[in-house]
C-alpha cells in the first residue's frame, strides 16, 4: 500500500506538479543545524546544470523535533545571480514527514513513490548532515543518468584513512568479492539513481523488514548490481560529515549493515556464486587531493576492547571459526600493543565463518552479529598499528590487498555455505 503518497496534503502537491523530470531526496532527522547547507547546495546544482529540467526536492524527514523541515522550507538562495550566470525555473519542493518502520528506508521509501508517482527520469539521494556537498555533486550523480543511460550512480569520495572503517574493512572487500563489481563506496549514503530503479525498488518486499530501518544503503547498491542494472560511480571530491571515532560503540552500526549484507547474500546466492574475481566500474568526475578532517583514534583502548572480546566470547566463536582463525586470535591477545596484528587472510575466513554461521542459523542473529564488534576492533586496530605513517594512496594499496584476499578466500566460503 502506498501509505505516504496517499496523505492528502502529499497527493494534492504531487497532483499541482503533476510530472518531473529530476527529483532530489534528503532524509533528515533532527538536522536542523546542516540541512540548510544541503538544500542550499542541491537547489544551486539544479538551477546551475539543469537549467531546462522541471526539479523537485523531497525532504522526507523521520520525526524531527528541531525544526528540520521548517528549515527547509524556508532555505532559498537569497541572490542566484551571485552564483549562477541564469536560471529560468525555480525547484519544487516537498517536505513531508514519512510513515512506517522508523528509519532511513522509510524515507527512501517515502522518496520513491513520489518519484514513481511524478514519472522523474533521474533521482539522487544526499544525506542531511554533510558539510562538504557542492552544486557539482547534483550534477556528477544525476547526468549520467540523463546522458548516459545509467541506472545507479554511486559516490567515490576521497575520506580519512580512518573514518569508512566498516566499508574499507568488511562492507568493500565483501560485496566486490561476491558479486564482482568494484564498487568503492556501496554504503556511502548519496546515490543517483534513475526513475526505472526507484521503480524497481518499490516492487520489492523489504518496507517492514531492517532494511526499512537501516539497511537500505547497501541493499540499493547490492539489488542493482544483482539485477544487471547500469552501474557508474562519480567522484564527489571529500565526504565531511560528523567524524565518529572507529573505536567507539559502532556494535549497533556494524550489526545494522552486516546484518543486511549478509541477508542479501541469502537472497542473491544464485548471482554470487557463479562470481570470480573483480571488474572495475567506469567512474565519472575529474579526480583530485582534497583537505580532509583528522578522525582520532584510542588505540589502547581498540585493544583492550579485542582482548576483552577474545577472554569472553572465543566460546561462542569456537562453535563456526576454523580452528586455524581460534588459534591465531588466542596468540594475537597476547602480542605486545607494537606487534599486534591480524593478517587478511585471517580476517577474511572470520568474516566468511561469521557468514557461513548466519546462513545455517547456529546462533541468534543479534547475538551473532554483535559478537564480531570486538573482532571488527581488533582488526582496524591492526590497521592503524600498519598504516600510521601511510599516505592515501599506500592505504588504497593496502585496502586493495585485503579485496583480493576476499576474491581468492571465496572457494572457502563456497564450500562451507552448503
């Protein structure tokens, strides 16, 4: 059922705009600090780069009690003239708070039956909290749609070598390995997308499962790579945002989006295992160094978390990792804090075990899931120890050595999934 377009003050505004051709989503929650900024930002792309396209912004905001959406609702440029050379038409706008499982899928969801409903060619999706979006990004997510035909356009940014970590370390190496497509950012929360995918994506059964609540990032990337839709990625330049310390409580984050990677895995076993190896994904935008916010890191604290983690729950894990892996992390909780370590190989076949325990339903998902945050710490505390003095592009190296233990581990994980 169509429960958020068929409110009436909704359905009057899509009936007064009745067919777009570009819409652009931003779901909020209690943004009312930043999202000025991202509207500002959205309505100067759209009247600088497409300037002969009917455009509406949907804000679909989960509750705010900050006065997000009235914030919205009144950020115009004061003087487009000082920005652009012309402009011949505004952009639409709607806010609305979306109903359903409280969440960002929700929003996303609230975001695509518009954009079913006004027939848009192209869509773009940008989070409320950014402070690093420019007038460029609306174009480099949403021309490849319109030009070139492509259906998901995902965002390669430059970030801090420690800010990403559950991407760089699991969520990256994971889905390229299993559906082969070298996707840098699955989960990087600003997509563009054209009107036949958010089609596509209403079609699917997910409204009132986690996905609606938070894992919709990564299910959008792996549904489209899945279902052979065209797939790009645009250099956005830097992603600032809110920086969070890797080593702080990321469990329920980890939970989230693991959890669904690994119900996609479910889902998509058919795609994945026929897989070998990788291909690169044709990336639009002129690439550049950027400035980027320091993230701190509490390494002493990443260790004791690991060490803690292997006294308490190697019981637990003892049931589904090789006994190579239990052996390694018992040895690794006794290195000095300079020579702690954890190998890829090692942190693949964990990764994979933890997978393989998923799918046969050993343990409790939650219980499962949240017994890797110790693991997951231990493994960018490694990290950090190796890449201290390592610059962007050396990390990228070590990043891409981590992908292709993933590539070759697959026959592991093929051969224990059944």
């Amino acid at each position: 059922m169509k429960s958020v377009i068929l409110r009436k003050e909704v359905q009057e505004r899509i009936n007064e705009i009745k067919e777009a051709d570009i819409l652009i989503g931003i779901p909020s929650y209690n943004n009312a600090r930043t999202i000025a900024h991202v509207v500002r930002a959205v309505q100067a792309g759209l009247i600088k780069y497409f300037p002969d396209k009917k455009s509406v912004l949907i804000n679909s905001d989960g509750g705010s009690t900050d006065g997000t959406m009235e914030v919205v609702q009144n950020t115009t440029i004061e003087d487009f003239q000082s920005i652009l050379l012309y402009h011949r038409v505004g952009v639409l706008k709607i806010a609305t708070p979306y109903h359903g499982i409280p969440g960002k899928g929700s929003a996303f969801r609230t975001i695509f039956e518009i954009a079913d409903s006004l027939n848009v060619k192209a869509c773009a999706v940008v989070d409320s909290d950014l402070r690093s979006i420019t007038p460029e990004w609306i174009e480099l997510l949403i021309k490849p749609v319109i030009d070139e035909g492509f259906d998901y356009v995902a965002p390669l940014y430059h970030r801090h070598k420690y800010d990403g970590t559950i991407t760089n370390s699991i969520v990256y190496p994971l889905t390229r390995a299993l559906y082969g497509r070298r996707i840098r950012q699955p989960i990087g929360g600003d997509f563009g997308f054209s009107g036949r995918l958010a089609r596509f994506y209403l079609t699917k059964n997910v409204w009132e499962t986690d996905v609606a609540r938070y894992g919709i990032d990564i299910w959008m990337t792996t549904t489209a790579i899945a279902n052979k839709f065209k797939i790009a990625q645009a250099f956005l330049g830097a992603k600032i945002h809110d920086p969070k310390d890797p080593g702080a409580d990321l469990s329920s984050m980890l939970y989230q989006v693991v959890g669904a990677t690994f119900d996609l895995m479910e889902e998509y076993f058919s795609i994945w295992e026929k897989i070998n190896g990788s291909e690169t994904v044709l990336a639009y935008g002129f690439q550049y160094d950027v400035g980027l916010e320091p993230v701190s890191v509490n390494l002493d604290r990443m260790i004791k978390k690991f060490r803690l983690g292997v006294k308490e729950l190697m019981g637990i894990w003892k049931e589904f990792i090789p006994q190579d892996v239990a052996d390694f992390l018992q040895e690794a909780d006794k290195l000095p804090r300079k020579k702690f370590y954890i190998p890829d190989v090692i942190w693949v076949k964990t990764i994979y075990a933890f997978a393989i325990a998923a799918h046969k339903k050993l343990l409790n998902k939650e219980h499962l899931l949240k017994s890797l945050t110790p693991l997951y710490i231990g493994k960018v505390a490694s990290f950090v120890l190796e890449t201290q003095e390592s610059n962007a592009p050396e990390v990228e190296e070590k990043i891409e050595k981590l992908c292709i233990s993933f590539e070759n581990e697959k026959k592991y994980l093929l051969t224990n999934w059944n």
